[in-house]
C-alpha cells in the first residue's frame, strides 16, 4: 500500500516527461496523459480505500525517516482530495482531448499542453500527499508553473496581460509561503509538519500568532480569500475553457486544504474562529456582488468561485467535527460543480459564439441538451435542493446554529443571501442565454442588464464552432458525477466525518508519521 | 409514499421522450400517475383515521439528520388528494389545451408533471429539511412553467420574479428551519409540531420560517409574483397558482399551528398580513379586465383568508380552514381552467372584448356559476359550509375575549364582501352580452371533452357541500390535534346562529357591491394603490445591482498594482499589528555573527534601493544582480562553496537571460504618472521590508530547538555516502523536492518555449498566414527552419560552425576565437562537477548551470545558427530525457522491494577522478543535469535566437512595408491603468535594437 503513494506524484511526473519527448506525436501524448491519470485515479480510489479501513499511511521517501526525510502522508482527507482531483483531471483531459480534436487550431498547441498539464497534476497530488511543509511548497511551486505555462496557452495579447497578473501574485503567494516556512524553520527547527504541530505549542502564542498568520496569508491568496482575491477574476476567464475549469475547481482549493492542515494540525491553539469568520463574511459577499454585475459568464463563475470559497473558511472557522464534515463535503461538492459549470461554459461558448449574456440568445432552442447541463450545474452552484451544494450548506448552516455565536448567525445570513443572489445571477444567465430567442438579442432592452459589465478582456461575437462527442460526454460525466454526489450523499457525510474526526485528532496524525514517538 | 415518488421521478424524465411519439397525447398517458396516486392516497383514508398516521423512512444522510421520511396524517392526506386530485384533472385538460404543434410540449409536461410529484412529496414529507428540498424544488418548477413562453419577454422576468420570492422566502426559512431543528434535536416535522419550544430561539425560527411560508403563498408584502405569474399557460396557473404551490405555506401553517400558534407574534403576523392581503387582493381584483387577472388577484385575497383561518390556532378554526383550502383549491382550479378555454375560444381573456358567451356556450355557464357560487359563498355548495364554520370559529373566540377574534371576523368580513362583489363581477364580465363596438369576433368553440376537467370539479364542489357533514369524520383528527375541544362542525344548516347571518349579510352588501360598480369603479381610481410591492422588488434588485457594481468596481479598480498592494498592504497590518502586541520580542540579540555580513548587508540593500529607484530596466536588472551576488557572499562566508557555487552560477544565467528579454524593451521604464502612487509604494515597500525583518527577528528569537540540519552532514555521510551535504540533501534525503522542482524547471523552460514561438506567430504575422502548421512547436521550426540554409562546408574554416552565415559587423573574432578554446573544456569541467558532487561542491545543479553557460557564449559568438549546431538536439527531448532519469531513478528502486527513491551504491576506485561512490542517486543527479542544459537550451533558443529571427523578420517587413507593427495594437486595458507599463511593449526602433543585437 506504502508504494502506492509517491506513486500519484511519480506517474504524471514521468507521463509529462514522455509527453515532453514526444513533443511531435499528438497521439502519443494523449495515450501518455490519458494513461498516466487513469492509473492515478485508480491509485486514488484503492488508497482511499484502504485508508478508511486501516488509517493513516505515511511513506518515508529514500528511507529516510522525518524528520530529516521527507514523509508523505494520506489520510482521509488527502485520499478523498486525490481522488477528486484525479477524476476532474481525468474529465477535463477527455473534453481538452475532444476539444482539441475539433479544432486543431493553435490556441491549444497540443505539445505543450500535456507535459504541463501532468506537471500541474504531479504539483497537485504532491500538495495533497505532502507530510512536509517545504514539500508541499514544492508541490505549490510545481502546479503553479504549470498553470502559468497553461494559462498563457496560445499566447494572445489577453491571455499575456491575464498571465502578467496570474503570475505577480502567485509569486508574491509563493514568496509568502516560503517566507513563512523559513520563519517556522527559524523557530521550530524542522519542516515536518507533525513536529512542527509539536514544536510550536511550545513557542508563546504572540510567535505562534505571527507564525500561523504568515503561512496563512500565503493560502489565502491561493484561495481567494478576501481581500487577497480580486487577482482571481482578471486571471481565470481568459484561459482556454477545459484550463480554466481545472483552475477553478482544483487551484483554489489546494490553498483551502492548506488552510484546513494549518488550522487542524499545525497551529492547533492560535484561535483562528473570529479572524476567519470575519474573512468568511466579506469573501461571500464581496465575491458575490461580483458575479452579479458580469455580463460573462465566466468571469461570473469566476466571482461565484471566490464567494463560495467564503463558504469553506466559514466552515473552517467554526471548527469542530459538524462543521468539518460539512466543509470537506462542500469542498468535494464545489471541485466537482465548478469544474462542470466551466466546462458548461465552454460549450456554451462554442454552440454561441460568446460567453456574455449581453449577446448570448436562443440556446435552449439550438443546443437543448447543452442547456440541460448547464442549469443542473447552475443549480447545483447555488445550492438549489436536491443537490449536494444544498446539501453541503444545510451541513454548514447546522453547524453555525450549534456553534451559536451571533457572529455565526451573521455568517448563516451571509451565507443564505450569497446562496439567493448566485441563483439571482445564474438565472439571469438562463433567461438571457437561454429562454431568449436569437432574434431578440439586438438592441435588447432590460433592467435586468442595464447594471452589468462586459469582460475588460471582451472579443465580441465569434464564429460558433463545433462540440464534439468527446467534449458533451466529458461534461456529461461530470454532471452525471455531480448527481451522485447527491444520491450518495449519506456515505460520501460519513466518509467526510470519519475526515474531519481523523483531521481533528492531531495526536493520530502525530502518531502516523513517527510511530516510535516524535524526536 | 417513496414508491409513488420514484415513479413519479422516472415518469417526468421519461415525459420528454414519450412526448415525441405521444404529442398532446401523452399528458393522458402520464396523468396515470397523479390518478393513482389519488387513488392510493384515498384508499389509506380508513387506515389515517383509524391509526392516525402512516409513517416510512429510508436512511440518506444521517450526519445532517436528514432522511426519507414521510408520514401520512389528516392534514397531509387532505393535501395529497387535492394535489394529485387537481392535478390529474389539470394533467388530462392539457391533452385538450394544447395542440399536437405546441413548441417545447414535452419540456412542458415533464415540468408540470414533475411538479405534482412535487407537491405530494411535500406533504407528506415528515422531515423538515425534506420538506424544504421539495419546497425549493417547487419553486425551480414554477420558474421553468412560468417561463414557458420562452420567447416573451414579461413571461421570463415574471418567471425570475417568482423565483426570486419564493427563493429568498425560501433561504430566509430554511435559517429557521435549522434553528428549529437544532434546537428541538430533531428534524421530524411531527417531533417538532409535538415539541413545541418556547424561548427567544423558537420565536425567531418561527418568524423565519412564516417569512417563507408567505413569500410563498403570496402573502403582502410578497403577493405581486403572483398576479405577474399568471405569464404561465392557463394548466399552470390553475395549478401551480390556484390549487397547489401557493398551498404550500398555508399548509406549513397550518402543520406547525398545534405546536406554535400561541407563540409571540405568530398571531400578529399572520392574522395582520393575511386580512390585510385579503382586502388588499380583493380590491385590486374588483379593477382587472382580465378574467385571469381577476382571479389572480382573488387568489392572493382567498390565500390571506386562508392565512388567517389556519394560523387563528383554535380547533374549530383548524376544521373551517381545512375545508376552505379543500374549497378553495376546487373551485379556483375550475375557473383558472373556465378561463383557458374562454381565452382558446375566444382569443382574449379581456371581458370587454367578450359577448354572449353564456349563449354560445350554457354547460360552460353552468360550470362557472358553480364555482362562483362556491368562491362567494353561496349554498349548497362547500364554500359555503368553509365559510360558515370559519365565521362560527372567529365568532367563539371573539366571545371568549381573545381580541384578534374580532380583528379575525371583521377583516374577513369585509373581504368577503369584496369576494362576493369581484365574483359576480367575474361571471357578469364573462357571459354577459354586451353591445359596444370592440367585441372581438373571434370564435373557436373549443372541444366538448375540454369541459370534463372543470365539470367534474364543479360536480365535486357541490357534492362535498351538500355532504358536508360526512367530511368531519374524515378531517377531525387535524383539528384534535390542538389543545381545546372542537365544537364546532361542518355542515350546511347550522341553524339561525350569528354566523348564518353574517353570511346573509355579506352576499346582500357584495350583491350591492357588484350593482354599484361604475362608482367603486371610479372611487378605485381615485384612491391611490396603498402597497406597490412589486415597484419595491425592481428597486431593490436595481439597487443590488447598482451596489454591487460599486463595490466590485472599487475592489477592482487598480488591477495588478492594486491587488499586489491590498497584498502586501495586509501583511504589514496584520504581521505588524501581531509583531506589536504579542510581547515576543528577543530578549537577546545579535548584531552580526562575522563583521563582514554588515557591509554585505548593506551593498544589498542599497542595490535594492538603487533597484527600486532606477526607471533604466538594464541597470535595475544589474542591481538585482548585485544582491544575488551578495548572496554567495554570504553563503561563502558562512562555509557553504556548494551554494555560493550554485548560486553564482544561477545569478549568471539569469542576467544573460534578463539582457536576452530586455533588448526587445524600452530602455526605460514609464514613470509613475502620479507622485503620490510613488510616495504610497515606498512606504509599503518599506513597511513590508520593516515588518518582515521584525518577525524573523522574532521568530528566529523564540528557537526552542536546534534544528534538523544539525545532523544532516553526519547523516549524509553515512548513509548517504557523500560528504558534500547539500548534493547529498539534493539528490537523496530530499530528492523528492528536487525532483518536483526540476518539473518545475521543464514546465518553465517548455512554457517560455511555447509562448514566444507561439506568440510570435500569433502576434506577428495575425492573419497574414501562418508559415507552419500550428502545431510544431517553435523548438522543432528552429531545426527545420527554411530561412536556414544548411552549413555549407565552407563554414569549416571559421572559428566556429556558423562562422560563415553571420553579417561582419556582428562577428567578433576574439569572441569566437575564446569561445572555440573554452567550450569543450567548459562541458568537460561541467560533467566532472556533475559526478564529483557527492563529495565536493558540485552536483549535477551546478555542472548543468556551468555546461549552460558554456552555451551562452556559443550563442552570443555565434547566434543561433550556431547554437542549433553546437547541440542539434530538441530542448524539449532533453527535458523530457533528464526528467524521465530522475523520476525513473526515483520509481526504479521500487522495483527493488525498497521505498521511493531508496539509494543503492556502487563505490570503486577510478583513475583520475578518483574514489567514486557511484549510486541511483547519480542516475537522479544526471536526469537533474540534462534538465538543467535542456532550461539553458531553450531558455537560449526562445528569449535568444526566437527573438532575433522575429527581429530580422520585422526588419524586413518593416522595409518592404510601411506598415504598422500589430504589437502596437494590444490595446492597454486598465491592467496597468495606473502604471501605464505596457505589457506587450512596443517595437522599439530598429537602431536601439540592432545596437545590444550581440
């Protein structure tokens, strides 16, 4: 079982060198990439597995024992991360490959998109596995150069000035983060995470306070978290559509498991609850009311993005199993959806010629079945029941009663209204996009658009072009997966609280990595 | 109850599919489903009244308490029959309604199908949150039936209306609904009606939860989605707005009365908003000309009567307002229905186009006078009978001195006047003949089977009232389930008791209502509307549009500089406020180890300054490089060659490699267009220099315990067999970040690749055709580049390969000759470094850096044709190659039995180079070299010999045309708004390029 986990990093990381040599051969590179995330996604689910039946694993690689060595580490919560992660990965390739098959144009070149897009994997599954805070910086650094290569794919001037801001502020994130693992190495004396968790109850809480701040402000920039998230919405949208959909579902919520592992297992005393909920409350909000005024939908959807991740720090926040269950199950439920809607979105741009609802018309008319997924996935974003992002909020919303504080109750409020206008802005995309017919676009008129901005980085009406199977059945998949969230949302809960006790129980995490007790 | 929804659930994703083959036909077909339902539902009747209840629950998710649960009591059996009841009924009235050609029929009929399941499902739900779920969903529904037409206008904003009310309702209750649970301990809808908690808690759950009970049975202030709903086709109006949906907060109501009316405020709100929504309902009815608007607005006023009866709390009240919802969802559900087929038969809906109707069509006049009669309160027909128990009920706790009794009995007096006034008024304005003029001459008589939905109500109403007495056997248990004791009971004579005559009363001062109708006419106009409500809905959507566009434009206003600086500017505030008030300064402190690292220091600092002040990017580029060679200042200092090694080398290729990009940028760098943006960065930049200082002081201050690395160079040598620590931490103990890092590496070097060889084409030549098939990367065009031509043999008897294929005012004989002596040489020394690491300062890190430099000049003597010959390999495969060895070398020893990355040696004696301990870890090491070269290589390649053909290109193009450079038309978004730095510079003029050219 050991074997199995520098495994998940290694495949991709040699499917991306083959891809690499293959530069030439298309063909080659798809079967590599394909091959590489298959096995992972595998991998994945036999660790989850036998995580949840044998507990935590930890390999030592080379040998060496932490905390000189570098220890990896799946427990619940990275394996239920891993295998989400792998199979976005896995269906967002399928509508990349799909995509790429119909238009065999330049704004994928197909050689480079493999190799970084395996990296990006490889960088992913490291941050999850990672036992090590400089690894897991490591893994940072591998998905982040990835994403910038892919982000700036096909390289126009929007994709460049895009990239220009992606890439400053990943830096400065990036510096942020290695800045505080040297302070916490200063400190501590180590960089095995479970040591530092040791280590640091013994430093007084006003250096534990500044320890725990600086590692955080470095994820909350990588998960947009207010007000370290305006970055967001000028860098996502302009990325080829299967790229921005793994952004979104994926990058972000590295910096919200980051998050989750600093306030459960590294800094256990510091009293995050006030501090985050306080985050919490401005990021839906603020993030919200972006959405709201976006004629694209996709930097709507990038703005949703932000806003919900208040969604997850609130959970975080609260603390507790209740609460913890229901942010990994948002935090599943949230991958997944935002990685659909994106892909929703690139077929609706592809079948309209347009991604602003400014333009948008007649869609239900012309690609019915396309409609059928974008409004299961819209619905699901904002939390509409049956669906697991209902489900998750009930989760959290339960949580915040019981937790009781009228800082909570301000949070449920926020929360609930953040849920009401995403539906607001959502439906507004499925009057104008959908139910309007073509004929009407020009020279609409309506209260419902007067307030809206176009995307600064608006190209105006395109040739539509062709969806191929590939690229409907990929995002058919992940519709399909998003309702089995939802139909078996009662093991996925208890899988999520068998999680958060797992995450709450630090001495076990402790006991994992060093079986003969701590050095 | 689950079996009925799964059928109901495979049903509606079937209808779509069986709509194609079936037509109009197929809502007969699926209207099986709500009729056996029905009939099921009536079946359990015995057992309900017998045993009480029927219960079923299946396990969903128990961490949230949320499960399957339905139960089965009075109330939701009255309920279930009137939804599947109606529903059947509106479900076959559909075949008729529409055509075969309806557009989006089988859309439509799986939504209203799905819709009545819906419905069952929410009343029977024994689960609150279950409850919800089917709430909401009902409201989807009601969204996607009311925007039918999906191409009017009006029907889809009516359609987000009513979403959006019900759905904020909705949100608003579901807070309460938590609230409740939580502190009930229990999410069964039955333990909480039976719980009944008290305290400020429940108070404000309750409210919460009558907030969407109203917003969804279109209560004031939320009762204008209602009449603009009335967008939807007929079937759904008489539906969704007239027999079920809006039924569903009555129904809440009336389920959480026996545990809750006698709360704080329950009366007041309800008994308030629901006499103030009936009168203000009934008086905008009596002004519609639109027979469906007319009965909209009756709708919103019956459904305040109904707010009133089942929250009044008291047995009786209970028993009267279960009969008046059954009467109400009868009889309103008939004249939705009466009015779709006018409007089919007649064009218009509009009674003052219409004429003679009762003549054309008597069975028609029949159905509606019994409706009416019903809606007004005529006996024998069963709203009567609601009505009078409901004014008996009233009258029996205004006499027990409870005050909203009175409140009760007036207020729904006087709105039953007004219902029995908009009543005639509706049936006068659909039958009566009329002479004017505008009478519209349009006429289909519509199908005889479309009467036999509204019939069969209209028969039913009259049967239920004249059997009236036989439903209390049936409806008991609902009102026995509050404290008190049910007196009164359902029947059509009562005998001469108040009620009798308040009833007489009301239908005489209606009668005189309806006879006086041009003065109420002209005292409606002259009053002005009292609530505007839906003016309130547009304003506060405008405003939350307007609001947030403020904010986000605010948020977003400076793009990157902004962003960076909200960035920086938390950090100061909140490390800096932590570092102020935590008490952890160090109480000892050291100035400096060794004198030397304060003049180090201080060359750094003042290069940073210097860096930060210049506005010439080369000399910027030169001061970063100075603090990077402070840095191997440092490193030496403190005894680490291998670093200051490494590191000198990484600040050598990276200037090479600025000085590559910076030729194609302007000299200078833009001033800031405003001084105070200047002033406003150096004290950030200061500040987060300060505040950072200040927390490693701290941090470094507070070590409790040495760390790791104190062990490390024993360790190493050990078990690493090497006595060179940082290649031994390089290449074993943390080989795992090397090997990430060096992905890291590929992925850059490729990026870069890509972007410059893709760009250029992209951004260069636009439209004007692109030379090779897109996707050829620009690694492989260098090597098949038809610009090229290959070496000739002549080229030999240069210094170097490409000696021959270079203009004479770029070459440099000195260059050539040194670079000649010194490159192989230079690879020779680099593969030493690569194999000697383990012991001595080297690693393959350092030997790639130093076999990259030696390319570097290679490059620069000879440009890129020289390159291309100095190693006629892909970059691309020599990343691929060195990451395939140190990955390989990586998974390899897990063949062997051992952990990822597990070392194995080999050590022998080898002339020259000595004792060599040669093991996997050199493997890694050599993939981490090929790495290295391959970054150098194509880093040279796309920054180096890219740009220069791009260069000559525009050169030429630029002499052939006088055309304008396209790079000059990336339009300069607000990225940079305050900056004002072009991403995408602008071509400088050929004589500043050709000058730094070599």
């Amino acid at each position: 079982m050991n074997a199995l986990v520098p495994l998940v990093v290694t495949i991709p990381l040699l499917g991306a060198a083959i891809a690499l040599i293959f530069g030439q051969r298309p063909r080659v590179q798809i079967f590599v990439s394909l091959i590489s995330l298959t096995l992972v996604t595998a991998i994945a689910a036999v660790l989850l597995v036998a995580v949840d039946q044998t507990g935590t694993v930890t390999v030592n690689v080379g040998g060496w024992a932490p905390p000189w060595g570098i220890v990896l580490v799946v427990d619940r919560l990275s394996a239920i991360m891993l295998l989400v992660s792998a199979l976005m990965l896995l269906g967002v390739l399928i509508f990349a490959i799909g995509q790429g098959i119909v238009d065999d144009d330049n704004e994928t070149p197909v050689s480079i998109f493999h190799p970084a897009y395996l990296v990006l994997s490889a960088g992913l599954f490291d941050a999850f596995v990672a036992g090590d805070l400089f690894n897991m910086y490591v893994g940072f650094e591998m998905l982040l150069a990835a994403s910038y290569v892919l982000l700036t794919l096909g390289g126009t001037g929007a994709r460049i000035r895009a990239g220009v801001t992606y890439i400053v502020i990943s830096l400065m994130s990036s510096l942020l983060f290695v800045g505080a693992i040297a302070l916490i190495y200063g400190a501590t004396g180590t960089v095995t995470i479970a040591l530092i968790s040791e280590r640091v109850r013994e430093l007084p809480m006003g250096v534990q306070a500044i320890l725990c701040a600086a590692l955080l402000l470095g994820f909350a920039v990588k998960a947009a978290v207010f007000p370290l998230s305006f970055w967001l919405p000028d860098s996502y949208p302009t990325a080829p559509a299967p790229v921005t959909a793994v952004f979104a579902g994926l990058l972000t919520k590295v910096g919200v498991y980051a998050i989750i592992r600093t306030d459960t297992v590294m800094f256990v005393d510091v009293p995050l609850r006030i501090p985050l909920m306080v985050v919490a409350f401005f990021t839906l909000l603020v993030g919200i009311m972006g959405a709201v005024m976006q004629a694209d939908i996709k930097r709507l959807l990038s703005f949703t993005l932000v806003s919900h991740i208040g969604y997850m720090i609130f959970g975080i926040a609260i603390g507790g199993d209740i609460a913890l269950t229901a942010t990994i199950f948002y935090v599943v439920h949230h991958i997944v959806v935002q990685t659909t809607l994106f892909l929703a979105t690139g077929l609706v741009e592809r079948v309209g010629g347009s991604t602003s609802i400014s333009r948008l018309g007649g869609l239900l008319k012309a690609a019915p079945f396309v409609a059928v997924l974008f409004f299961l996935g819209a619905l699901n974003l904002g939390g509409i029941p049956p669906f697991s992002g209902f489900l998750g909020k009930i989760g959290l919303f339960q949580a915040g009663v019981e937790e009781g504080s009228w800082l909570s109750y301000v949070l449920i409020a926020a929360g609930a209204a953040t849920s009401l206008l995403t539906l607001y802005a959502l439906a507004r995309v499925w009057n104008m996009a959908f139910w309007r017919s073509r004929g009407e676009v020009e020279g609409y008129q309506s209260p419902l658009l007067e307030s809206l901005a176009e995307s600064p980085e608006d190209s105006g009406t395109v040739a539509t072009k062709q969806t191929s199977r590939l690229m409907v059945g990929a995002t058919t998949g992940m519709v399909g997966l998003t309702l089995l969230l939802t139909v078996f949302a009662g093991p996925i809960f208890g899988y999520a609280e068998r999680a958060a006790a797992q995450v709450e129980n630090v001495e076990n995490y402790i006991s994992a990595v060093f079986p003969e007790g701590s050095p | 109850m689950a079996t009925i929804l799964t059928i109901f659930l495979i049903v509606s994703v079937a209808t779509p599919f069986l709509a194609r083959f079936l037509k109009n036909h197929v809502f007969t077909v699926v209207a099986l489903v709500p009729a056996g339902a029905f009939i099921w539902t009536l079946l359990q009747g015995e057992q309900i009244r017998t045993h009480g209840e029927i219960t079923e629950t299946i396990r969903w998710v128990p961490q949230l308490d949320l499960a399957l649960a339905f139960r089965m009591d009075t109330l939701a059996w009255l309920l279930a029959l009137v939804v599947t009841g109606v529903g059947t009924v509106v479900l076959l009235y559909c075949t008729q309604y529409f055509t075969k050609r309806e557009p989006g029929l089988g859309r439509f009929a799986a939504f209203l199908f799905a819709f009545a399941g819906t419905m069952f499902g929410l009343v029977t739900a024994d689960d609150i949150l279950l409850m919800f779920m089917f709430w909401e969903i009902t409201s989807v529904l009601s969204y996607l039936l009311i925007g039918h037409y999906t191409g009017k206008k009006e029907s889809r904003g009516a359609a987000l209306q009513a979403l959006l009310v019900t759905t904020f309702g909705g949100l608003v209750m579901l807070i309460g609904v938590i609230m409740i649970s939580v502190q009930v301990g229990s999410t069964s809808l039955s333990a909480i009606v039976a719980a009944g908690v008290t305290g400020p808690m429940a108070v404000t759950a309750i409210l919460l939860i009558i907030v969407g009970a109203i917003s969804k049975s279109a209560i004031v202030p939320f009762h204008f989605w209602l009449p603009a709903a009335m967008a939807a086709p007929t079937p759904v109006s008489a539906y969704l707005h007239a027999a079920a949906m809006v039924k569903a907060g009555i129904y809440l109501i009336a389920r959480l009365a026996p545990g809750y009316a006698d709360l704080p405020g329950w009366k007041l709100v309800l008994i308030g908003l629901g006499v103030w929504t009936m009168l203000v309902g009934a008086w905008r009815s009596l002004r519609q000309y639109d027979l469906k608007l007319v009965l909209a607005y009756g709708t919103v006023s019956q459904l305040g009567f109904l707010m009133v009866i089942v929250g009044f709390g008291t047995p009786d009240a209970a028993l009267a307002g279960a009969a008046l919802l059954l009467a109400h969802a009868i009889y309103k559900s008939t004249l939705f229905l009466v009015v779709g087929i006018i409007d089919h038969a007649a064009g218009t809906r509009d009674w003052r186009q219409l004429s003679g109707l009762g003549r054309k069509m008597p069975v028609l006049a029949v159905i509606t006078a019994l409706a009416i009669a019903s809606m007004a309160g005529i006996p024998p027909l069963l709203g009567f009978v609601a009505k009078e128990s409901i004014f008996g009920a009233f009258l029996q706790a205004a006499e027990a001195g409870d005050p909203y009794g009175w409140i009760a009995l007036i207020g729904t007096a006087v709105g039953s006047i007004l219902t029995v006034a908009y009543s005639a008024r509706f049936f006068w304005g659909a039958f009566a003949t009329r002479t004017a003029a505008c009478v519209s001459t349009e006429w289909h008589k519509p199908p005889t089977a479309i009467l036999i939905g509204p019939g069969v109500l209209a028969v039913v109403s009259v049967l239920l009232g004249i059997f009236s007495p036989a439903l209390n056997a049936w409806l008991d248990p609902y009102p026995e389930s509050f404290d008190g004791h049910l007196e009164g009971h359902l029947a059509l004579w009562h005998g001469f008791e108040p009620a009798l005559f308040i009833s007489i009363a009301i239908l005489g001062l209606g009668a005189a209502l309806f006879w006086k109708k041009t003065q109420v006419a002209r005292l409606q106009e002259a009053l002005p509307p009292l609530v505007d409500s839906s003016r309130g809905y547009w304003s506060v959507t405008r405003a939350v549009d307007k609001i947030s566009a403020k904010v986000t434009i605010f948020g977003q206003r400076g793009g990157l500089p902004q962003y960076l600086a909200t960035i920086l500017v938390v950090f100061v505030l909140v490390l800096g406020t932590l570092a102020a008030i935590g008490n952890v300064w160090p109480t000892t402190f050291r100035l400096y180890d060794y004198p030397q690292q304060v003049v180090i220091a201080l060359v750094m600092a003042l290069a940073t300054l210097g860096a930060a002040w210049t506005r010439k990017r080369m000399a910027a580029v030169l001061l970063v490089g100075v603090t990077g060679f402070g840095m191997v200042a440092l490193f030496a200092f403190h005894g680490a060659p291998d670093l200051a090694l490494t590191q000198a080398l990484v600040e050598t290729i990276t200037i090479v490699a600025f000085v590559l990009v910076l030729r194609r940028l302007p000299g200078n760098s833009q001033k800031l267009t405003k001084r105070v943006h200047r002033g406003r960065r150096a004290v950030i930049a200061i500040g987060t220099g300060v505040v950072m200082g200040a927390i490693a002081l701290i941090a470094l201050g507070s070590r409790i315990t040495d760390p790791i690395s104190a062990q490390l160079p024993e360790m190493a040598y050990y078990e690493g067999h090497g006595k060179n620590v940082v290649n031994v931490a390089l290449v074993d103990i943390r080989a795992w970040d090397t090997m990430g890092e060096i992905s890291v590496l590929v992925v850059v070097a490729t990026g870069i690749a890509s972007l410059l060889f893709v760009s250029g084409r992209a951004d260069k030549k636009g439209r004007r055709g692109l030379r090779r098939p897109a996707t050829a990367l620009g690694r492989r065009s260098v090597l098949s580049d038809p610009d090229i031509q290959p070496a000739t043999p002549g080229a030999r008897q240069s210094w170097l390969v490409s000696g021959g294929k270079i203009a004479s005012a770029n070459r440099s004989i000195l260059l050539e000759v040194l670079v000649r002596l010194m490159f192989h040489p230079a690879i020779v020394v680099s593969i030493f470094l690569l194999f000697v690491g383990h012991n001595s300062p080297g690693g393959g890190f350092a030997g790639g850096l130093l076999a990259g430099l030696a390319l570097v000049f290679r490059y620069l003597a000879g440009g890129r044709y020289e390159l291309r010959e100095a190693v006629p390999i892909d970059a691309g495969k020599l990343l691929g190659a060195g990451l395939v060895l140190a990955v390989g070398s990586a998974i390899g020893s897990l063949f062997f039995g051992s952990e990822i990355l597990s070392s194995a040696y080999l050590s022998a004696d080898i002339p020259v180079l000595g004792y060599i301990s040669i093991g996997t870890t050199t493997i890694f090491d050599i993939g981490v070299y090929l790495v290295v070269v391959g970054l150098v290589l194509d880093i040279l390649r796309s920054l180096g010999g890219e740009v220069d053909r791009q260069q000559d290109e525009a050169d030429i193009a630029e002499e052939s045309t006088d055309e304008f450079s396209p790079r000059q038309q990336v339009p300069n978004t607000d990225l940079w708004a305050t900056q004002r730095v072009p991403i995408v510079p602008d071509t400088p003029s050929a004589t500043d390029t050709r000058e730094d050219n070599r």
